[in-house]
C-alpha cells in the first residue's frame, strides 16, 4: 500500500540526516584549549623562610577564630550576612548565573508555537470579475510549531558557553575576595579597639599610681619635707595622664563606630575588653609552599578571566567560518477549523542555510586579534596579581616573625621598667633621689606598657595580613 504524501514516514529522513550532521560536525572547537600558565608566573616553591618545603596546612575557612573571642565570630558573621558588600556580590552570582543559562541555551533547538486564524470578503466590485459561484468570504486556521537551530561546528556556542561558565565561576571568587577583605576588615578593627581598651587599662594604671603620688608629695609639702616643685611636677604629670585617657576614650569611640559600620549596626556599643587577653594564633610551618596562592580567591578569579578570555578567542574565530541553521516546522492548516486536524490539514517542511561571510573589510579577522590582545592582557593581569599574592604572604611572614622577636624584647623592657619605678619610688620615699627620678620611672614604664601592647597588636594584625594574604587561615599541630 503507498504512504500518502504527508504521513510522517518522509519526516523522519531529513530529521535523522539533521541529527547525524551535528553528531559529526559538531567535535571540533575553534580556538586554544585553555593550559594554566604555572610556568610563565616564575614563582620559586617557597617563601621567604627557613626550613625545607613543607607540606601544606590545614586550612581553616574561619580562621577569625582561632583569636578564641566568640564575640569577634559574632561580629563577623554578622558583617558577613549584613553588608552591602557582600548582598551586592551576592546578587552579582546570581546575573552571572543567570547569564550562563542564556548562553547554554543557545545550544538546544529553539522550538515556538504558531496559531493563526483569518476570515476575509472579497470584493464583488473591483476591477477582476468574480464568478458567482465563487465564495465572497474565506476562512484559514493554521496551527503549527517550528523550530530553528545553529549547528555549533566550529565550536562557536560552546566557547561562548565556557567563557560564561568561567565569568559565572570568576563571580563566586569575586564574592569570596568580598567575604575575606570583609573578614580581615572586622578583625582589625576588633584588634584595634581592644589595644585601646589594653591602652586605657595601662593609662588607668599609671593614672591611679600618680594620683597616690600626688596626693602623697602634697601630705609632705604640707609637712615641709617636699617642695613646692615636687608638688607642681606630680600635677603636670597627673593633668598628662588624663588628657592621654580622654583621647583614648575619643579613638575608643571611633573604632567602634567604624565597627559598626562594617556589621551594619550603626550605634554599636561594645564592652571594654583586654588584648592581652587574645591568644596568638599558631604560626604556618617554615617552608610553606607557594601553592597556598592557589586558595586565594583574587587569584582564582583572575584565572577564570583568563580562561573567559581564552573562551572569547574561539568565539571570535568561529566567526570567520560558514554558519548553518537548520529550520523546520510542523502543524495542520484548513479553511475549515473543524478538519484543522484532519490528516490532509498535516503541513511541514525543513530547511538548512548556510551563511559565508565574504567580504567584511577585515572586521571579523580584527576582532580576532581584539580578543587575543585581550587574552594576552588577562594573563598579564593574572601573573600580576599572582606575584603580587606570593609578594603580600613574604611581607605579612616577616612582620609576623619579627613582631614575635620584638615581644621578648618589649616584655622585658617593660618589666624592667616597672621595677625600675617601685625601685625610684622606695628611693624618693626614703629621701635619697628627688621627685623628678619618682616622674621619669613613672613615665618610662608607661610608654614600654604601651609599646608592649602596640607591639602585640601589630602582630596579631600581621597574622591577619597573613591570613588574608594565603586566602584563610591555618590549623596547628
């Protein structure tokens, strides 16, 4: 028995010859396959330390607690999920998202469906006669769906498609750099306000000491054992502490402000705090690994711009060469929409073309190399950042190390001042040295207290630097 024209026995030839030339014409894609370029960024296996190359640590996301303050991990946390900083980068995962599945969908057909209808008279009174027995008015309905489709043979699409998925990536490193600079902010800032609040302690100290001081050298001016200068040198000292205790408590206020700008909590109070109290969090073994650069997220995301980069260099290449769509529909027409599905009413067709470019005045070929000196800066731009990573881990290990030796020195510099005091006060009291002695032992051991705690913040802030500088934290041993 014969098939009728429109049975779909004839459909299935030009759709099984569609499906066979993207099976095979689609395994090649134009443009270099991305390679890391490790070699090309000359970086030697070490830092700057002493010690062979070591195994790399345990790294620590959260590594803000490893200070053993459950307030600076609230404070955190909090700044985390509330700053506009990090909503924004939030939000700018979810465009690149949103971008990705646009330019992935662009790999599958895309199919719509028609639906049209008309009823038209025709004129009895024009210049063409119009038998009687023709119809003065006509119906068409017509109900189908097409489909059109880019063959991706030379790889065009699915560059498109790993340029986009490499920005997507690129974006959660963006938010990441947003999340650690956040982290690293809020820390030192906390590390600030409890030196200050180390500081007012110390002032505090030395502030009550010369009260007594100076309350004592005016019970002996009185008994005529002291004079008068004593009494005024005990004042001006006394009136120095104070002033330095209400500037402190001037940059005390400040930093929490700037506190409560960072957690998005404007009027933020904190309670007064020590940072002596802080433990030093564990030093990275000697011989740390370059590698560690790998767990920086800027670093990260400047080689998903490389590999975009690379991507767009396909793209563009693609370009140059013949592009073939595939068209198609399927759907019943009749004048009558009661036999609209009946078997004659069955119309479809399928088409292929093919577009060449041939002259352009040189623009595609010029893009080409537009995106390949884009490329080429990318990699600069990641070798950049990548030597000025390994750069900001060397400085923050010297800092750590040498602040670590200067706080043997500053501890005991600031004991033996305060011996030095209880020893110029015992020699004051038995009448054997003058008061000034009593003013410049109370001064000296004053300042090695605060240099002690400057020095102490200036190294726990260096461990943050390091932190910040490695992408996260370490666990000891």
């Amino acid at each position: 028995m014969m098939r009728r024209p429109d049975a779909p026995h004839f459909t299935a030839r030009p759709l099984a010859l569609a499906a066979l030339t993207l099976a095979v014409l689609s395994g090649c894609a134009l443009g270099p396959d991305y390679v890391r370029p490790a070699a090309q960024l000359g970086l030697p296996e070490a830092y700057n330390a002493a010690g062979p190359l070591a195994a790399a640590p345990t790294v620590a996301a959260n590594w803000w607690s490893l200070f053993g303050d459950a307030q600076l991990d609230g404070l955190v946390a909090q700044a985390l999920s509330t700053s506009p900083d990090a909503r924004i980068a939030a939000l700018r995962i979810e465009e690149a998202d949103a971008l990705l599945r646009q330019v992935d969908a662009a790999l599958l057909p895309q199919v719509n469906a028609e639906a049209s209808g008309s009823r038209n008279r025709i004129s009895q009174t024009n210049a063409t006669p119009i038998p009687s027995t023709a119809p003065i008015t006509r119906s068409s309905a017509r109900l189908a769906l097409s489909t059109s489709f880019e063959l991706d043979v030379w790889g065009k699409l699915r560059r498109a498609s790993e340029g986009a998925r490499a920005q997507a990536l690129g974006t959660r490193y963006a938010a990441d750099t947003v999340s650690l600079s956040l982290a690293a902010a809020v820390t030192q800032a906390y590390l600030n306000l409890r030196a200050i609040d180390a500081q007012l302690l110390a002032v505090d100290d030395s502030l009550s000491s010369q009260s007594r001081s100076t309350q004592l050298t005016r019970t002996r001016f009185e008994g005529g054992i002291a004079s008068q200068l004593d009494v005024q040198q005990a004042e001006g000292a006394l009136a120095t502490y104070t002033a330095a205790r209400v500037e402190l408590d001037r940059a005390r206020g400040l930093s929490e402000n700037l506190l409560g700008l960072l957690v998005g909590q404007p009027g933020l109070k904190i309670a007064a705090g020590d940072l002596r109290t802080l433990p030093v969090p564990p030093v990275p073994p000697a011989g740390l690994p370059s590698t560690l650069l790998d767990a920086r997220p800027d670093v990260k995301k400047a080689e998903t711009d490389l590999v975009a980069a690379n991507a767009r260099i396909g793209v563009a290449k693609a370009a140059l060469f013949p592009s073939i769509t595939l068209t198609g529909n399927f759907g019943r027409e009749s004048k009558d929409l009661s036999q609209l599905f009946s078997a004659p009413s069955a119309v479809w067709s399928f088409g292929a073309g093919l577009t060449q470019p041939i002259f352009e005045g040189g623009r595609l070929r010029a893009q080409v190399d537009q995106v390949t000196a884009q490329q080429q800066q990318s990699l600069e731009t990641y070798r950049k950042t990548v030597q000025g990573a390994f750069r900001e881990v060397n400085d923050a290990l010297v800092s750590v190390s040498r602040n670590a030796d200067a706080e043997d020195a500053y501890t005991r510099a600031m004991n033996a001042a305060k011996r030095a005091l209880q020893l110029a006060q015992a020699r004051y009291d038995a009448g054997y040295s003058p008061y000034l002695e009593v003013l410049s032992a109370q001064r000296t051991a004053n300042d090695a207290t605060l240099a002690w705690i400057q020095n102490r913040q200036a190294r726990l802030t260096a461990t943050v630097d390091l932190f910040k500088a490695l992408g996260g934290g370490w666990k000891g041993a």
